[in-house]
C-alpha cells in the first residue's frame, strides 16, 4: 500500500514550482507575457527534445508484449478525449476551443512527473511501461489534434470564414510542430528499432529536462495574473479528470474480464492530475488560461485524496 507521504512526495513538487512561479507574478517579476515567452520555448525545443530522448530509450519487445495495457490506457486517453469533446462542444455547447481544453485536461494525465514517484512504488519495473505508453498517446494524437482545434477556433474567433480545405491545412501545420514531428519521428525510428547512442542521450535531456519546472513555474505565473478561481467549469474538470474518467475506465475493465492487475495499473494512471501540457497550449493561443491553468492547479492540489481512494480500493 502506498502511503500519503509517497503521494505528497510525489505531488508536492508540482505545487511547489507551481507557487514560485504564483510568487514570482506577484512579485511582477514576472508578467503573463514574459510567461508565454518561456511555454514558446518549451514548446519548440525543451519539450520535443526531452520526448524524443524519452521515446528513442523505449525497449520496443517490452512495449509490443504490453498490448493489453495499451489499449486500455488508450480507451481512456483517445476514448475519453473524444468522449468529453463531444460531451462538451455538442452537449453542452462549448466552444471548439474550450472543449479541445477541457478534454486535453481531463483526458491527458500528468504521468512524466507524478508516474515515476507513485507508479514505480505501486508497480515496480511495470510502472515505466505506462509511463512510456502514456506519453506516446498524448504526443501522438492528444497534441496534434487539439493544436488543430485551437488553430481553428483562433480562426474563427477573428470572424474568418472556415472552408473545407481549411481542416487538412491547419492538421498539416500541427504536424509542423516540433513538439508533434518529435516524437512521431522517434517512435518511427524505435520500430525500425533505432536506439539513441549513450553519448547523445545527454544532448537531449539537458535542455528538455528543465521541460516540466519551467512549464510548471510559467504556470505559475499565469496563475497569478489570470486570478485562479474555482467556477462551475474548473469543477467539471476537476471532477471528470480524478474521479470520472477513471471510474468509467474502471467499470468498463471490469465488465470485459480484464485482470485486477491491469485494472489497477490502468485506473491509478488515469488517475493522475492533468498535466502542464493543456495550460501551455492554452497561452499558446491565447484561450481560456484561467480556466486551463486554475483545473491544473485543483486538479493537482486534489489528487492526493482522489488518487488516495482509487489506490485504496485497488490496491
């Protein structure tokens, strides 16, 4: 059983980078501005870097005999991001860019930076094949698609007339993403089973380590100038991100047979807070960061009793 002291350990962090950077707007050391610059440079290079590195160290025999938790955890992060736009935009009439958002924060799991603390402990050596599944999801369909979303509703809010057409070049542009051609080009590579040389891996993790504070402490900063605040939005989210989507995942493994060991391993993942990656797209466009950026912050701040209860059941 894990404990709330490796749950906090593993959380805390977050918060932390997520304050200094809260403090470091109050202090006006920093404005929303200056916070948009550094989410650009994560964008085009720490986070490509830091996935490609991520993705070229995968054992590709260890990925291929996990099939069964790919498609569980891909029910819940394609499935459930396609569940919850739909739910969002057409039920509930949100907006095209709201919704891509709302369902990249409820479906996108924060597993780079909380996995590795309270996966490993819960699951051992398993644990870094989901992660590794994890990040393949959101970086391979998750990103891609809603920078098309985003890109769209930035044209429509400027009173544009969308065409047909318009679509596949806005998909095309997303592909020209480093943080989208990054990773799709190095999971190519590691089917043709390509492996980064050791004295490249530091190339890359040097610069894309810093990937997850400064996107956090950027965060941070936005916070502070966006005025966090919990509306009836931030509480969708919230609830949908740790406790629905995992509930649902849950229900439905069960109902098919699936083991209680991949039950576990699957819904604990999902049950991660939503990750950093929907709060810099948010700046990045210029949409929604109050809302984006105060589901991350609950979201994260909350876990700790969400997760706790899943794993209490679980486990």
């Amino acid at each position: 059983m894990v404990s709330l002291e490796i749950l906090i350990s593993a959380l805390l962090p977050i918060v932390v980078t997520l304050g200094l950077g809260f403090f470091a707007g109050w202090r006006h050391d920093f404005s929303a501005a200056q916070s948009a610059v550094l989410n650009r440079m994560v964008m085009l290079y720490a986070l490509p870097m830091s996935l490609a590195a991520g993705i070229l160290s995968i054992d590709k025999t260890h990925l291929l005999q996990n099939r069964g938790m790919f498609l569980w955890l891909a029910s819940g992060m394609i499935g459930g991001y396609l569940f919850f736009f739909l739910i969002f935009h057409y039920l509930f009439r949100k907006k095209l860019g709201l919704a891509a958002l709302r369902a990249l924060a409820v479906a996108g799991p924060a597993v780079p930076f909380v996995g590795t603390s309270v996966l490993s402990v819960l699951f051992g050596n398993e644990s870094s094949v989901s992660i590794t599944i994890c990040s393949l999801l959101m970086n391979l369909f998750q990103v891609p698609l809603t920078l098309v979303f985003l890109s769209v509703a930035t044209k429509q809010a400027s009173g544009e007339v969308m065409e047909r057409t318009d679509f596949f070049r806005h998909l095309f542009s997303a592909f020209q993403e480093p943080v989208v051609w990054a990773p799709i080009l190095s999971f190519l590579l590691v089917m043709c089973d390509f492996q980064l040389p050791h004295t490249f891996k530091s190339s890359f993790t040097l610069l894309g380590s810093a990937t997850g504070g400064v996107a956090l402490f950027a965060s941070g900063a936005i916070l502070y100038a966006q005025k966090v605040q919990f509306s009836k939005g931030v509480f969708a989210n919230v609830a949908s991100k740790n406790l629905l989507l995992p509930a649902l995942l849950w229900l439905a493994m069960a109902l098919s047979g699936t083991s209680h060991a991949l039950i576990s391993i699957t819904v604990i993942t999902m049950a991660i807070p939503s990750a950093s990656i929907a709060v810099i797209l948010a700046v990045r466009f210029g949409l929604y960061e109050k809302e984006t950026a105060s589901t991350l912050f609950f979201s994260t701040v909350l876990s700790p009793l969400t997760m706790g209860l899943f794993i209490l059941f679980l486990k």
